[in-house]
C-alpha cells in the first residue's frame, strides 16, 4: 500500500480516535448501518453489544499501526480470514462490512476532513484487509471450528480455573498462539484464550481462565464449567510464540493468567535440544496468584537455559486467602514491586527478544518501562490487545 493511502486512512482514524466519544460512535454508526442495510447480519453478533463496538475499534487500531509493516499484518489478517469461517460467513459479507465502515467513518468525521482523496485511500484499505481475508479463508482445508468436550475443570484460585479439553479432531496450532471460544450458555459471546499446552496428537488443550469481574463469558467457565460440556474453538491466531530472531536471548514477561501463552512455549522448549537463554518473570499481585510456579521451575530445575523469577505487588497475600503459596525451594528469591519496574532494574534487556502477556493495561504499563530503559519498541511483541 503507497505512504499517502497509509497517511489518509492513519491521520483520520487517530483524528476520530481522538474525539469526545469519537470511537463509540464509530463502531455504533458501524453497526446501525451494517444492520440497517444487512439484517441477517445480526445473527453473527452477541445481543448484548458494548464489548463488541470496543473490540471492533481497537482491531480496527490495531491493522493501521501496522499498514506500513506488511510482513506484520498480512499474516495477521490471513489469520482472521481463517478464523472468521466459523460464522459461516461469505464474500458478501465481508463486501456489506467495508461499505458499512466508510459510511460510519464518514459519518463521524469532520466535514472538512471527509475529502474524495479520504474516501478513496479508505476504500482502497478495506479492499486490501477483506481481500487477504477472504484469500486465506477460501485455501484453508481444515474445519471451519473444533467441538471441544470438557475433561477436566480445576479451580486452583477461586476466581481461576485450569480448564482441559478433548478436540473432536486435532487442531495444528504453534505455543503461543490462542483461539476464539464459545461455551454452554453464552451464543455467539466469543472470547479470545491463550492455548497453555503445546499441540498435542491426541487433541487435547488446556487453559488458564480467570474470572472477570462483571464479564459474560469468565464467570460461566470459572463458576460453572462441568466436565462433559462441550465448547466451540475457532481456528488459532497469533504469532506470539514466533521469535523476531532467533539467534538473541529471550525475556518473557506473563501477567496473572497471561502467563499461559510463555508456558506452552516453555513446554515446547523443553522438548528441543538446544535453546537460547531465557528470563521468565511470572507476576501477580498477591503471592497466591503464582498458581502455576511448580511447571516452569520443573523445567529450570534440568535445564539452564531457562531462569525463573516470580514478581508480585504485595508481599503477603489477602486476608481472605487461606490457602498456602510458598515459592518452590532453590528457585529465584521473590521479588516484590511493580513487574514493569521490577524486570527494567533487573538487567539490560536491548539485546533480548521480548514477549509480554497479560491484560492490555499491564502490557502497555511494561513496554513503557521497559522503553524508558532504553529497550526498542521494536524488540517487544505481545498479541493484540483486542
């Protein structure tokens, strides 16, 4: 795509963006059209909306800041193409979803920044996005989603479960990447989890699912997921799991459940004869939320590569808490203070390759500790935080 397309379509996003409730009123002008001009599209979306206009602008950020960096967002987008067959959705619908985001956008927008050349570079974008992703859909030869069945519902926190399921065939998916699910009880409610397991023949997955305060979808797996349920997995997503370059060092930063992501490639690591030096730095905000210690220091404990270090906010845990949270002997002392900060001071990370997971506020907090430490934005990577 040419530097001016990129420059009109990424100065009026960050212009809408930046508006007084500018980017809730793009995603409801969005939907109204889309619906309005296309009712049977409706079926594809959850009733309740709020989580869904939020995912939508955010996605939508997420391909911009990266028109310039094909290898990037190509991939991407191929990804979400192969992903989006479990809607049973057509060429048609992808073509009625750009027309919807230009009137939406133009409707949004200042008058005297909705120029011919606006619209243009806008449409010339959204063929781009919907061409790679109907591209990817139509050449995929696996199944459009998996059916999962629930084997194994463990609560090791009371608001996180540990959650395994059987595939009805297996699924090829890199460590690191994640899935969009679907369970009992909550329809066409999708929800994005990191796979904690790496591929296995047998069709087996895990996750690490913690409950999410006034949320849809946590609270009915954490609470009420029962062994025999059966799920919905779309096709994997992400590119966590693939190193910028392989021949530096390695520092992964998990946060709470985040850390399901770095642990599957830690298990996949172990399986390999040599790997390059690694920091894990596993976080929380109370000791207990360190559930999952005992599998990375397991790996430490036989191979010295790999160093493990926990981090929490809070030295002791919360009254409440009546469990025991012990860190494992001979493992790295813990450390107690702010993760960003905690793993900045540790040591020098410019020469690392970086991974992050967690919430995306506390991805954003990292990076900018870790930038103002002189790491380039360039050697951080994390999923997109839609």
């Amino acid at each position: 795509m040419d530097t001016e397309t990129v420059a009109l379509v990424r100065s009026t996003f960050r212009a809408v963006a930046s508006f007084p409730g500018g980017p809730g009123a793009l995603a409801s002008a969005f939907y109204a059209t889309l619906f309005a001009t296309n009712p049977e599209a409706r079926e594809f979306f959850p009733a309740a909306m709020d989580t869904q206009r939020d995912r939508l602008v955010r996605a939508i950020g997420h391909v911009i800041d990266r028109l310039e960096a094909p290898e990037s967002v190509l991939p991407y987008l191929a990804q979400l193409g192969r992903d989006h067959r479990k809607y049973g959705i057509d060429d048609s619908h992808y073509s009625a979803v750009g027309i919807a985001l230009v009137a939406a956008l133009e409707k949004v927008c200042e008058p005297r920044m909705w120029t011919t050349e606006v619209g243009a570079a806008w449409r010339r974008a959204i063929t781009l996005v919907t061409d790679v992703m109907m591209d990817a859909a139509r050449s995929e030869t696996g199944p459009p989603s998996w059916v999962g069945t629930v084997r194994e519902h463990r609560r090791v926190r009371d608001d996180v479960a540990v959650v395994k399921l059987q595939l009805d065939q297996p699924m090829p998916y890199a460590a690191g990447q994640y899935v969009s699910v679907q369970v009992p009880g909550r329809p066409r409610m999708w929800r994005h989890l990191s796979l904690a397991t790496p591929w296995s023949a047998d069709g087996t997955v895990e996750f690490h699912v913690r409950r999410v305060p006034g949320g849809w979808v946590s609270p009915a797996i954490v609470d009420h997921a029962r062994v025999g349920d059966t799920w919905v997995l779309g096709s994997p997503v992400g590119s966590l799991g693939d190193a910028s370059d392989p021949g530096r060092d390695r520092l992964l930063i998990g946060v709470g459940t985040g850390t399901a992501p770095l642990r599957a490639q830690l298990l996949r690591m172990a399986r390999q004869p040599r790997n390059r030096r690694t920091h894990l730095f596993v976080s929380g905000r109370y000791p207990c939320d360190l559930y999952d210690l005992e599998m990375p220091w397991g790996i430490a404990r036989t191979n010295p590569w790999l160093t493990v270090v926990p981090v929490v906010e809070e030295s002791a845990d919360p009254w409440w808490f009546t469990g025991r949270s012990e860190v494992p002997a001979g493992m790295h002392p813990l450390l107690v203070g702010p993760v960003g900060s905690v793993v900045a001071g540790y040591s020098n990370w410019t020469d690392h390759d970086i991974q992050i997971s967690g919430s995306p506020s506390a991805i954003q907090t990292i990076k900018f500790r870790l930038q103002a430490a002189g790491v380039e934005s360039g050697s951080i990577r994390h999923d997109p935080l839609s």
